[in-house]
C-alpha cells in the first residue's frame, strides 16, 4: 500500500512539473526600448543630444517584434518644447523597429520631447514601459513656419525651401565664423561691392501677414548710411541704417535703423511707410507721428541710441507687421524697440491688409548688402546706383535671414535672441 502511494504522489509531481514548465512557454516576451537613434546620433544616450538635424528619421530598436496595430500616434508623440505644439508624425513597424519621421522640419534649435506609451505592445502582447525621451535640434533657435530661410554656412541657399541665390548672383562674398558655435558661419559683405541677389523676391512679400529677422554685425567705419537688404527699395521693403557712431548726442548724428515697406490698400492700390526707430523715445503723445505708439528711449541716462546696439556688435533685428490689428512692430535683441499703428494714420495706412510688392515685374529680385538688384534697379537715383562703391553698400557680417508669412510673438523673439546671442 505504501509503495503505490509513493509512485502516485511521484506521477503527481511530474504533473505538477509539466504544468509550472507549460506555463513558462506560454509567458509573452517582455517588450524593451534597446536602442533609439537618428542616425549615428543616440537619443538613449545619458545625456540629450543637441545636434539633431530639423528633418530626423527616428529608428526604435526593441527586444521583440512590435504590434503594428499599437504603434499609433496616439501611443507615440512628439511635443515642441517651447510652445506645447504637437508635431504631426508618420509611424512604421519593421519587426522590431519602429521607424518615427515627422511630417514637416521641425524648428531649428529647439527642444523636443517623444514620448512612447503603455500602448506601444508585443506581438505577444507584452505592454512597453513608458518611455521619455528628450532632444535639441541643431543650429540657432528658429521657429516653425519659415518660408525662407539663409544660415550662410559656406553658401547663400534656402535652407527650407527653394528661394536660392540666382546663378551668377552671389559677387564678393566670403563666409566667416559666426557668432557663437550653434550658428556656424556668416556671410561677409566688404561695403562696396558685396551682393547676393535671391530671385522671385515679391512671393515672399505679398502676404497679409510678415515677419523678418536677421542677425548683423555692422562695421561702422564705412561711416555713412548702409542698406542692409532691399527689394526694389521702398517698392518692396529695405532695411537700412545709419552708421554716424561718431556724432556728438544730438539727434541729426545719433544712429537711426528703419525698414521701409509697400502696404497693400484694400482698394488695390498700395502706399509705401517707415517702421523707422530713432531712439528718442518719440510717440504720438511726445513729438512723433501719430502712429507711433511706442518708441524706446536709448538716449535717456547717457545711452548711445540705436548706436549702442548695433555699432560693431552682433544684434538681432525682427520686423514685424499685423494685418488684423494693423501693428508694425521691430525688435531689437529681443526687446521691442518700436510700434506703429496703422489705424491711427487714417487713409490709405488704415486700410492696409498686408504687405505688396510694387515694383516691376522683372525687378523683383531680394538683394543682401544694397538697396536693389544691380541688373534691373528698380529706384533709378544715382545714390541708389550699384556700380558707385561710395553709395550705401553694407560692410559687415550678416547671418540667419528668417522670412514669415506669419507674425512672430515677443516670446518666440526673445527665445530667438536667447538661444542666438553670441
């Protein structure tokens, strides 16, 4: 009796044995994060990355294969630090790769965050441990939304979009180190006959709304009024500035900055106005034009006026206009320097819907370092002559031309200039 309980409880054992053994093989594989790369860039890596390029290919490597039926946008995210933005993402399952491209350049130097949820699953069914994981793209601060855009690191292309410079249209200039190590390098103008000429210049003007930034470094020794860039001059829009660093305070030799622009008027005609910036603090209420709202004083307590932020130093300069609210405003190294109201011009400037290109058709080309193109000048004055090297040619360094059709805010300017500054 003994012996044949010894052998039942014996074939129990094995049973038991057999059944814990089943129950192991049936266990879905564990689902981990093994590697995450944009190219030879690992975003897994202790430290976040700050080189990603604006155009990443995302490549998630895990233990076993994915669900592709979980591997959603709903389950994989990617936010745009600075304003909460969720970016719009294509997702694909290879096996155990999945493979994250966004569907538009993000911004440049800017931080994202992707997130992978408990909703990323195995095959197997195995739920992935949320993963976080953050990263900066490479080059200055740029927000999204540029129409065109020029970083000068060793040439004059767009580097969103297809505004090159024309053949032939890039005369005596050289690219020098920038002003820090995110923005590489800077075009270089000599302030006689340095010129890069971009074609179809009125398509990125004709737009209700608009904004422009660049950064320069002025050499005032050419000691005279420089254009910065122009588009047929005031038939499109210049930036200019006036480089007398060594008056004496009074108001005819402080420095004065302004970017000229043609306005389209809701009847179809057009009317050109100044967003012009003399540092005096002038406003409606004391002593200037009507529109002005807003001016700040760089004079008051010994300041140099405009002298003092821009004379032989980098600054960054943003222009903007506001079709619905019909407010022009500049910004000078992410403080507002200057704001006018159209409604408080009366007619035409009270019924501007956005800026408009008026010169000719074939004059239409966006110049940096003068007021215009030098093949077909658009002003035919003789201060506005290309071929005379006294005229007003830019001698300095300019570098990160952004071009909106939008209007950029006081808080992505000041990100910009943050991120920027030398």
């Amino acid at each position: 009796m003994k012996k044949k309980i010894l052998i039942l409880s014996a074939l129990m054992l094995m049973s038991a044995v057999v059944l814990v053994d089943s129950c192991k093989k049936s266990s879905p594989a564990p689902i981990d994060l093994g590697t995450l790369m944009v190219g030879d860039i690992d975003l897994n890596a202790a430290s976040a990355p700050t080189n990603v390029p604006v155009n990443p290919t995302i490549t998630a490597t895990f233990s076993t294969d994915v669900d592709p039926a979980t591997a959603t946008t709903s389950n994989i995210t990617l936010t745009e630090d600075y304003d909460n933005v969720s970016i719009p993402l294509t997702v694909s399952v290879s096996g155990a790769v999945v493979t994250i491209i966004p569907t538009a350049n993000l911004a440049n130097g800017a931080v994202y965050v992707l997130e992978i949820t408990t909703g990323l699953k195995a095959t197997s069914g195995e739920m992935l441990t949320a993963v976080s994981r953050s990263f900066t793209t490479a080059g200055s601060f740029l927000p999204t939304g540029v129409v065109a855009y020029w970083n000068f690191d060793g040439n004059a292309n767009d580097q969103t979009g297809t505004y090159n410079a024309m053949t032939g249209g890039v005369t005596d200039i050289t690219y020098v180190t920038g002003r820090n190590s995110a923005s590489g390098q800077a075009a270089s103008f000599n302030g006689t006959t340095s010129l890069i000429e971009i074609p179809n210049g009125d398509l990125l003007e004709n737009t209700s709304d608009f904004s422009i930034s660049f950064w320069i470094k002025d050499d005032t020794t050419a000691k005279r009024d420089q254009f910065v860039l122009g588009l047929a001059g005031w038939y499109g829009f210049q930036f200019e500035y006036n480089s007398n660093i060594y008056g004496t305070g009074d108001a005819a030799q402080i420095g004065q900055c302004k970017l000229a622009a043609q306005y389209s008027i809701s009847d179809g005609t057009s009317t050109s106005q100044d967003l012009w910036l003399d540092g005096l603090g002038s406003t409606k209420d004391n002593g200037g034009w009507q529109g002005w709202t807003f001016s700040k004083n760089l004079v008051a307590g010994g300041g140099t006026g405009v002298n003092g932020l821009l004379a032989q130093q980098w600054a960054q300069v943003v222009c903007t206009y506001d079709h619905t609210t019909k407010i022009g405003t500049m910004y000078i190294n992410g403080q507002e320097m200057k704001a006018q109201d159209f409604n408080l011009y009366g007619v035409p400037l009270s019924n501007a819907t956005g800026l408009k290109y008026a010169g000719a058709a074939g004059n239409n080309v966006l110049a940096f370092g003068f007021i215009q193109d030098k093949t077909d000048p658009t002003i035919p004055d003789s201060w506005a002559d290309y071929n005379d090297p006294a005229n007003g040619h830019f001698k300095g360094l300019l570098d990160d031309v952004a071009i909106y059709h939008s209007v950029l805010t006081q808080s992505l300017i000041t990100l910009m200039y943050n991120s920027g500054k030398p």
